[in-house]
C-alpha cells in the first residue's frame, strides 16, 4: 500500500500518528481529532506556514497511528510518545506564562492542578507548557481516574463531592495513608515523564506483591489501573481485548492476563535466506515499535526447530542482559516440536515465562509438558486474538524473507 493509499485509509477517530523516514526511525509525533482529515493536511499543499514542515513532508515515508476514545486521551499518549522518541521535528513550545502547567505540589499530600506560573516554587514540579488549557484538563482527568489525587489547598472536615466520584482517596480524613497516596502520584509523574515501561514494572510488582500478601482487594484495584493504562498507551478505544486476555488467562492457565505477548515465527525457502520474526501485541494491539527481525546464523539446512531456538535465544538472552520487564506469554507457531525447543532455550536462560505454541493446520494450542492439545472454539475471543498474534508473527516473517531474496536476486555481480 502506497502512502497517500495508507493516509486515504485512515480513521476519522482522535488520536495519534507517528510519521517515520526512510529507515523506519519517527520523526515527528502529532495528535488529532481526526486522523484522516489531520494526516491529510500535511500533503495537500506544497508551501506550509514554517520551512520545517515542508522538510518533515519530504522525509516521510511511512505513517503509523494510534486511535483513541478522545482527543484529551490522544494529548496524554502524544506526550509520552514524544518523550520517548525524541522525534526530531517535535519542537517543545517556548517557557512562556501564557501557556498552562501540570503543576505537583511537595506538601505532604501533594495536590496536583493546572496553573500558568508567574514563578517557580521550589520543591514544586512542572509538567508543560500545554497549547490547549482546555484539553490538558480532560486529560487530567482521565489520569485522575486512574490515580485518584487531591486538589484540596485547604483539607475539609469531611470526605468531599471528589471522593465520591472516585477522583480523590480523601486523605483529609485519613481514608488513604501517605504511602499509597505517594505511590498514586509517583505512577502520575510516570505518565507525565513518558515512562511507561517503568510504570508498567511498577504497578506488575505491586500487584504480585499484594495478591502474594492476600491483599485481594488492592491486587484487583492495582490489576484495573495496570489494564487501564494499558488501553491508554495502546490508543485503542475497544475494550474488547479486556475480555480476549481474561479468556486466554483462563484457557491456558496464565498467573495473569497477558497484556504484552510476544510471538515467533520462522520463514525459508528449502533452508535459504532463513529468518525468523518477533511480534510484540500490547493489550491486544500491534506495539510495532517492539518488533524484531532475525537473520538465522547458526541453523544450515532446513531445521525449524532449531531455528526457532537460535531466534528465542538471542532475544532472551538480550532482555536478560538489559535488565528489561519479559513478556507475559510467548507464542510460537508451530507444534509440539517447535515448542520443546523454545521451551529448552527459556530453561537453559532460566528465564520462567509462559509459553504456548499455536499449529495452523487445526489451531491447536499446545502448551509445555502437557500431552493433550487445546482446542478452542472458532468462535472464542481468545482463539481469535492468538491467531491474530500468530498471523501477523508470520506476515513480519514473510515480508523479511522476500526483501532479503529481492536484494540477493538484484544484487550486481
């Protein structure tokens, strides 16, 4: 698909479009009401108000997006994305009054607001500035959600209207203690400093730490706000992978739902050019900024199994050497036999993740020491997401594989 095929394509949902140059690096994040219509923008004249947006329109070559349920939700992944990424021609706006901050207190219970600062307090952090006064405070409110704070200057003698509403923990009359109101504000500043892998860490190590403790009641609470920020960052606005991962947890006997899955897949033409993919799914939706791509090095010959073990082995290897949060399930397509390799890999790493094969031929899932196949239902909701991690595992591979074989034939002597 052509680019201006890819930009016609698009939704006329709020979100979030990364646009990428030649080696695949983004170069410039955006958010928009309408993806379509705000995409499109950029291609329908020649001359822009700034120069620096007719040398990003030159050097894009490929688009990608995320869809959110609004336009605030779109202002919170935008910045967290720029934050990551860096992209080039995202200018941060001048440290000018005029614009809003996110501004966190250091009381004790530190308040978080908006405000357009004359002057810095010390102690205080400042998030911004922001175009839109309007849309960061949908935006806050969002988050509020997630991680209820105070805004009170003065505490009342009794829980406030916020308390009721689930936007605030009432720490004036000592309904949540100072830890976990910290830990609320800690998780907050991840999402303003764009640190989402931390915060993902964080909130999974709190979970197990409460459900291993039989605190049941927050280990659900910390589970809802670990799939709320997951829906958040993954910019999608359809819930229903909420029910594909609890469906997968119970059908395969996961310790939980897995948010992020990783799958593997293998492609050859009788033993030459060998590759192997890795697809990364993030609540259900592609995170293709975690896909990876493997040129087979030490399998000669056609060998699927030992394949898929080289390719296993390095990116584990890899995650174990950075220190880096592992997956919640790793899928290969494949049977029993491309899954005894795999599994021998993570055993000899001493890696302990889940693991499953998927085989095409009956969509049977296969899972280690366990003689029996699964046979889902056609219709299961769990079924249809780990063919759709297995499907887009193959058609990384595939891709990879006919680039390299186009190289080699057109390759001057």
């Amino acid at each position: 698909m052509s680019l201006s095929e890819k930009i016609k394509a698009l939704p006329l949902t709020s979100g979030v479009y990364l646009m990428k140059d030649a080696a695949g690096k983004i170069i410039y994040v955006g958010k928009a009401v309408s993806l379509r219509k705000r995409v499109g923008s950029y291609f329908r004249s020649s001359g822009h108000e700034h120069i620096k947006t007719d040398q990003l329109v030159r050097e894009i070559a490929d688009i990608d997006i995320l869809e959110t349920a609004s336009e605030a939700e779109a202002l919170i992944l935008e910045a967290s994305l720029v934050k990551q990424y860096n992209p080039k021609y995202n200018i941060d706006l001048k440290d000018d009054k005029s614009y809003p901050y996110i501004v966190i207190t250091d009381d004790e219970f530190p308040r978080v607001s908006i405000a357009r600062p004359r002057h810095r307090q010390p102690g205080y952090l400042y998030y911004g500035p922001y175009v839109d006064a309007k849309l960061i405070r949908e935006a806050l409110v969002i988050i509020r959600k997630i991680f209820p704070f105070c805004t009170c200057k003065t505490f009342p003698t009794s829980e406030c209207l916020n308390y009721h509403l689930g936007l605030c923990e009432a720490p004036c009359v000592g309904k949540v203690c100072r830890e976990n109101y910290s830990r609320n504000i800690h998780n907050i500043r991840l999402i303003l400093e764009g640190k989402k892998d931390e915060l993902y860490r964080d909130l999974k190590r709190a979970m197990e730490d409460c459900a291993q403790n039989k605190d049941y009641e927050q280990a659900a609470k910390t589970r809802d706000q670990l799939r709320a920020i997951g829906a958040l960052y993954s910019g999608t606005k359809d819930a229903n992978y909420f029910k594909e991962v609890e469906q997968l947890e119970r059908a395969l006997s996961l310790p939980r739902p897995p948010e992020r899955i990783e799958a593997f897949d293998i492609s050859t033409i009788y033993g030459q050019q060998s590759v192997g993919s890795m697809v990364s799914f993030l609540n259900g939706r592609p995170d293709k900024n975690n896909y990876r791509r493997f040129r087979i090095k030490t399998v000669t010959g056609i060998d699927d199994f030992q394949m898929i073990a080289e390719v296993v082995r390095r990116r584990y290897t890899r995650l174990k050497k950075e220190g880096a949060a592992f997956p919640d399930l790793v899928l290969i397509d494949g049977g029993k036999g491309q899954l005894s390799s795999a599994v021998e890999e993570l055993k000899k790493l001493k890696v302990d993740i889940p693991i499953a094969s998927l085989a095409k031929r009956e969509e049977e899932i296969f899972l280690p020491g366990k003689r029996d196949s699964i046979k889902l239902p056609a219709q299961s909701l769990a079924l249809k997401l780990v063919q759709r991690v297995r499907d887009e595992a193959h058609r990384f591979a595939i891709t990879y594989h006919r680039k390299l074989r186009a190289k080699k034939t057109f390759k001057l002597p």
